[in-house]
C-alpha cells in the first residue's frame, strides 16, 4: 500500500472495469485527481459518470483494476476501514438526498451528531457556520419540502462539508436548477474546495458551467476516457465528439437516433 | 406432451425458487443483519422511541375503536348462543377467552400490518428512491442501523401492547352490551371471568403469539421496503406486498402456535 504522503493525488483509479449484470459500463478507466483541484468528469448521460463516482466512494467494486483514495485501495478495504474513509468524504447527490423528516438544521447536525459526540451547543454552532456558508441560515428550521429545489441542493451541500471533508464528490449538481441558483451553486463549489483546502470531483453534463469552474476534465464517452485537458484544451480541442458535445449540436459522431430497423421497412412491418 | 410437461414443471419450479427461496433466504439474512446491528437502537433509545409513537401511539385509534366494536359484537352473538343453554352468566367467559387467546392477537395484527406495516415499507421504500439511504451509506452511517433497526424493534415492543389493548377493550365492549345493554348479571359476568381465564395457558400464550406476529409482520414491512425497486410503482408494489405477505403469515404462524398450545382438555 502507498504512503499517502508521498502521493501528490488524491484519487487514483487504475485501469478500472466495471459492469452491471453482464452490461460492461466502464471500460480500462485510468485517471488521478490532484490533490487540491477540482476535476470535472464529463460526458453525455449514461456514459458511467456517476458508476465511476460510486466507486471512487466504495459503494461499488470494480469488477478489475484498482480505485486508491489517499493512497488506500479501496476495495480492498474491510467495512470498518471503508466507513472511517467516508468520514473524510463528502457526497453531493443530483437531487440532494435530504432526510425529509428532518429539518435542514437536523440535516446538516446528522453526520456531526452521529459521528462526533460533540455537545449539542457546539453542534448548533457547527450547523449554523455551515447554512451561513450556504447562505441559508435564515432557512434552518425549514422542512426539505418546504425548500426549493436550488435550496435543497445546498443544504445538502452544506450536510455534505459537515465534517470538513478532504475529498468532495458532486453527482451532477447542476441538473435542473435555474440561471441564479445555477451560478450560486458552481461559486459555492469552487469557494469550498478552495477554503476547505478539499479536493472536488464535478461528474455533469452542463458543460458551460463545468468549464467555468474547473482546473481539469476527463470526458467520457461509452465507458472510456476520451479525451483529457484544462478548459482551454477542451475548447480548443479537435476531438469530433468532445466538439459536439462542448457546443451541443445535435447530430455528430453521437447520433441523434437511437439505433432502430431501417425506418422504411419498421413503418410497412404489420 | 410430456416434453410440455417437463417444461411446465420447470417454469414452475423455476417461479418458486426465484421468487419464493431464493426471497426468503435474502430476507433470513436481512433479519441477521439487523438483529446484528441493533445495538444502536438500544444505546440511543429515543430512536426507537421516535418509532414506536409512528408505529404504536397512531395505531391507538383504529385498534381500540375496532377492539370495542368486536368485544360488542362478540357481546351480542354471545349471548344469543349461550341463553339456549340457559349459561348466559357465562358470556364473560367467552368473549375474554376468545379476545386473549385468538382475536386480540390476530385482529389486532392484521390492523398492525395495514395500518403500521404499509407505513413503513412505504417510508423505508421512498427513502431508497430519494436516495437518502444512499446518502446516509456514503456518510458513514449504516442504513440498517440506523433507519431498519429502530423500527424494527418499535414494531416488535409496539405489537403485543396493542394487541393486550385490543382485548382489554374487546372485554370493555362485551360488557357493555352483555351486562348495561342486555342486563347479564354483573357480578357472575366478572367472577366467571376471573375464575376461568389462566394466566399462563390464555394470557401468556395471547402475548407469545401477539410477540410472534409483531416479529413477522416487521420482519416483512422493513424488508420489502428496503428491498423495494427504487421506483413509484416499485413503492407501491412492496407496500401492497407488505400487507398480503403479512396478513397470510399472521393468519398460518396463527394456527401453528394454536396447534402448539393445543392441549385438549
């Protein structure tokens, strides 16, 4: 096992295969993450971007290949070993994943009291710093239905930062949240990895944003690595399906029809 | 013919293993796992309080208002039998023996499993499908801990309460029709009562078995929600499966432990 100290990655997946039933989803994976940087992992739906997320935080193993989280491999780690790693962890999931029987002040106390054992003065101190950094304070006795969707994904956000975690991962934060709340939750993303000194990792879709934020891309397409770059290299880059993808034009290397029967003879089928 | 035949036999041996063995042997090690990992429930007790108010305290209203109603039908048609043998003093007898031992544990039961079991399959299902279980797993907190174990045991201390309920207002309902309504005689009502009914052979066993009951019908309610697919149709088809599952095996662990308590005298 490596010393974490002498790595200057955070994540390292190695050579990663990974399939559902007998699906394959992810294909001969390779790729770091520096510690530090917030990395975006992008590509079209259903390409193994939030596969690859669920084994970076161990809720899957892979099939071959290694994933090393602070230069520990994951899956070979006992369940004890695993839970104490997901302490360091944080996990923004699409739609937020807030208890809905608790208040968004009991949301963000949960990992705190159950992992910490904190007296509850400190804790609602703890819980109020993290709604302020949202800015959601005000919101605190708020039940999750009574929040809006933009709401909702950052009091997640902040009940994911709970325990100041050094690895921040985001499932598609941006999916279906308008204009404001949208550049709202890319500044929160980017003002935490830099104040947390955590490390993020963004898997989206919504290039515009992404490209914004972030010090690095992997793309993805059909469980491979296609390309990877700065920013500046993506745009720039010659890549026929990235260049699709990057300026949303509908047809391309990734057809608009999904594969069918010619046309002509499904209509005249009886 | 008999190659149809074979395959007909296959299929439905197929059907049973998949959905019938292959099921229970999953929720057998579902049941492991959460008695393994109760320890939180008891050590943080108010979790499990939390859930016995869900589970126990609403289910109060249905189970004493239907518990009154059967004790005062049981009153009338008691009655209506015992008086052509000229024992109608004996009505006490009847309904507490039939309350205790039979209709308090299963009645109240099937009320609990409708009413407690469809709640929580439903609320452990949407968790899984809102993902919350998933969230609660990446911050380092056993779902099965924390969310199944608790109710899980609320369930179990919840079913015989309500049950024991159950019968002390059944018996409440019988009185009120055998002796304010009809005019049975109070005295002999009661004492025929106290002298017939034992409290190991009627009273225990209508706890063991209200015990059992709890025990299977939570069993069922957490596991086909954590089992559920994480959809809508999946929800409600495991809320659905909670309620028919429970209430078969209420009524056949019913006439097992009858059978086991069967002394013949």
């Amino acid at each position: 096992m490596r010393d974490a100290v002498t790595t200057s990655n955070l994540v390292e997946v190695e050579n990663v295969t990974f399939s559902y039933d007998r699906r394959e989803v992810l294909k001969d994976i390779n790729l770091v993450i520096p510690r530090g940087k917030a990395v975006a992992i992008m590509g079209l739906s259903g390409c193994g971007k939030t596969t690859l997320l669920r084994l970076i935080g161990g809720a899957l193993i892979p099939d071959k290949g290694e994933v090393r989280v602070a230069g520990r491999a994951i899956n070979r780690l006992g369940y004890d070993e695993l839970f104490a790693l997901r302490r360091k962890m944080g996990m923004l999931f699409q739609f937020g994943a807030l208890f809905t029987d608790m208040s968004s002040f009991d949301n963000v106390a949960f990992p705190m009291r159950e992992h910490t054992g904190l007296p509850e003065p400190l804790i609602r101190d703890m819980v109020l710093m993290k709604l302020q950094a949202v800015g959601l304070r005000g919101a605190a006795d708020l039940m999750p239905a009574e929040l809006s969707g933009g709401m909702a994904r950052r009091v997640a956000l902040a009940r994911s930062i709970a325990l100041d975690p050094m690895l921040m991962m985001y499932d598609e934060p941006f999916t279906g949240l308008d204009p404001v709340s949208l550049g709202i939750t890319g500044q929160l993303i980017r003002r935490l990895n830099d104040s947390l000194g955590a490390t993020s990792i963004i898997v989206t879709h919504d290039v515009a944003e992404a490209l914004e934020l972030v010090d690095y891309v992997y793309y993805m397409s059909a469980g491979k690595i296609e390309f990877h770059g700065t920013p500046g290299e993506v745009r720039a880059a010659g890549h026929q399906a990235l260049r699709q993808f990057v300026y949303g034009e509908p047809d391309g290397p990734v057809p608009f029809h999904y594969p069918a029967p010619e046309y002509r003879l499904d209509l005249l089928a009886q | 013919m008999m190659r149809r035949v074979g395959e007909l036999l296959r299929a439905l041996g197929t059907r049973v293993v998949d959905n019938w063995i292959w099921r229970l042997g999953f929720a057998s090690r579902f049941l492991w796992l959460t008695l393994k990992e109760s320890g939180t429930s008891f050590r943080r007790f108010h979790l499990t309080v939390r859930e016995i108010y869900f589970a126990g305290v609403l289910s109060l209203i249905i189970i004493l208002v239907s518990g009154l109603f059967v004790g005062m039908v049981l009153g009338l048609q008691g009655y209506d039998t015992l008086v052509r043998y000229g024992s109608s003093e004996a009505l006490g007898v009847l309904v507490s023996l039939s309350l205790v031992r039979e209709l308090g544990p299963v009645v109240a039961g099937l009320l609990f499993a409708s009413r407690a079991g469809s709640a929580i399959t439903a609320e452990i299902g949407l968790m899984k499908a809102t993902e919350q279980l998933s969230a609660m797993e990446m911050m380092a907190v056993d779902p099965i801990a924390r969310v199944v174990a608790p109710r899980f045991w609320a369930g179990v201390i919840s079913m015989p309460l309500l049950a024991a309920l159950f019968s002390a207002m059944g018996v409440f309902g019988g009185y009120l029709v055998g002796v304010r309504l009809i005019g049975v005689d109070e005295g002999s009502f009661w004492s025929q009562m106290q002298a017939a009914v034992d409290f190991r052979e009627d009273i225990l066993n209508g706890v063991i078995k209200s015990l059992v009951f709890g025990v299977a019908v939570t069993w069922i309610a957490v596991f086909e929600g954590y089992d559920a697919p994480p959809t809508a149709e999946g929800v409600s088809g495991a809320t659905t499966r909670t309620v028919v599952t429970a209430s078969l095996a209420i009524l056949a662990l019913d006439f097992v432990l009858t059978a086991l308590m069967f002394r013949g005298s």
